[in-house]
C-alpha cells in the first residue's frame, strides 16, 4: 500500500505504528493529545504521537526504521516527510497514581490501534490540568467528553482519589457550558 | 545514603535538593555543591527522560521539579525523605538550608 507520509492522518500513522510494533510482539499505548485528536475527530489536532511501552526503545527503534523513522533524541522518533513527531514516554501506563487497566481497540486500513479509552483520555487531559493548570488540557478533556461516550462517575472517583475535586467541579461546569 | 540504591551520587544531591526546595535548576545545584554543571545536566535529563521529574523553561533557565504524573512519587518522596533525616546537621545547613524567601530587586546584599 502506498503511503502519502504528508498527508497521512494521525489515526492512520497510529495504526501502522502499532501495526508495526505488533508485528516484532512490541505492546504500544497512545496516550496524549493524539487520542484528543482521533476521539473528536481532529476538533483538537495535535502533531504528537506519545506512545507507551514497556520494551526497550533499542527494539522500538529497530521496529520504526522500518516505518522510515529514525531515532531523533533519547524517546523522539521523527520521518523527514511527515509532519507527526512519535515520542515513547517513560513507562508504567498510568494516569496519576493508579495503573491503566483497560484498553480501546480501533481498526483502520493500516491496521489495529491500541489506545486510552475515552474515559481514560479524560482523565489524562484532566491530570495536566490538575497538576499544573494546564487550561488547554482542561479543554481537551471537555472536547472529549462531549464526543465520547465517557464515565463521569469514573472520572470523579479517580478525580478524588487523586485529591483534586475542586478542579473537577470545574471540569463539570465548563462541559455543562 | 541512597547512592548504592540510586547507582549515582549526583542523583541524591538532585532529590534531596527538589524535596527540600521543591525546585532547581543545574547550574544552582552545580554551585551548591562546587561540581561541575554537566554532571548534573546529565542526570537531570536522564530522571526527567524516565518520567521523574518535569522541567519548564523560565527565560533562559531550565526549572526542574518532582513530576506530580509520575505515578510512584508519593513512595518515592517518602523514601526520600526518609533518608534526609539522616543527612547530617553540618551538611543539611551547607547545601540544604539557602535563603528562600524573595529578595526585591536591587536590594544591597
């Protein structure tokens, strides 16, 4: 299949990044902003593909050279043809202090995605936002729940467990907005 | 104390300096201490690479503090802490007990 790398979408280059780590048995998340972006459509676009694994990023880069990308910095891994820029952030998988124990699994023609669920990306917008105020965050979160079919419930539980209630009252009343 | 733990010297000198200010920066931990500024740029990128610690740039200074995300930062700052205890006095008032508070700009020393 041919590939128009500047004009590839973030889902698309998502998927044949997982597609491609799958195929050398390497387990990948997206996280981030990236999952802002496929959940709402592109209402938010972002440019950053954060993934998370546990493998060693030697492996990692061996996968993605197949891709065309080469190892930029330490995490960064960049082709000179694509506008998107991956970076594989530092292990475990978590939002704040507890573990991500549920994945979502979304199919394109370049292959099978592994990413945050809707809930869980909220939580992950809403962490930046709770701990350094990160208003932008806020509204991606907001941009998320209001496109996605997203536990509230959960997202209060975590929110105090977290010991940030205020700031999610917040969150609530700029969805209601 | 931690650096059989830690596998570096320099990397206890960052923690006990993010707890006890909350903040730094490397060339103020470098003078703190009288070592060189590289040691502990490297060290910095490094914890800030495994997701450790987080940086901002303020002007031309690079702040780095605790990562609250990092999801074993409680236990981690409860060790930590644990073992400043044990920093002795002489050395917790020579590295550990700078002036803090402001100081208003053009202000004689």
């Amino acid at each position: 299949m041919k590939i128009d790398w500047g004009k590839i979408s973030i889902k698309d280059l998502a998927s044949l990044v997982c597609g491609k780590l799958n195929e050398k048995e390497i387990d990948a998340v997206l996280v981030g902003g990236a999952c802002v972006s496929i959940y709402t459509n592109n209402t938010y676009v972002s440019y950053d593909l954060d993934f998370v694994s546990h493998t060693s990023l030697k492996h990692i880069a061996g996968a993605l050279s197949g891709l065309g990308f080469r190892r930029e910095s330490t995490r960064h891994f960049v082709r000179k043809d694509c506008p998107f820029f991956i970076e594989f952030v530092a292990p475990p998988l978590s939002i704040g202090t507890e573990p991500v124990k549920q994945r979502k699994k979304l199919k394109s023609r370049f292959g099978e995605l592994v990413l945050l669920t809707p809930t869980d990306s909220v939580k992950d917008r809403l962490a930046a936002f709770y701990h350094w105020n990160d208003t932008e965050a806020l509204e991606q979160a907001v941009l998320v729940a209001k496109a996605q079919k997203v536990s509230l419930e959960e997202v209060r539980r975590w929110s105090e467990h977290e010991g940030h209630m205020k700031k999610y009252e917040i969150f609530i009343a700029t969805l209601k907005k | 104390m931690l650096e059989g733990l830690l596998g570096n010297i320099v990397i206890e000198k960052i923690f006990f300096t993010l707890l006890v200010y909350g903040e730094g920066y490397p060339l103020g931990m470098a003078k703190n201490f009288g070592e060189p500024v590289n040691r502990f740029q490297q060290q910095l990128k490094r914890l800030e690479d495994s997701g450790i610690i987080a940086s901002r740039l303020i002007g031309n200074v690079r702040l780095y503090t605790f990562n609250p995300r990092y999801p074993f930062l409680k236990e981690l700052k409860a060790l930590i802490s644990k073992a400043y205890e044990f920093v002795p006095e002489n050395e917790k008032n020579k590295y550990y007990k700078r002036r803090t508070r402001p100081r208003r700009a053009g202000k004689p020393l």
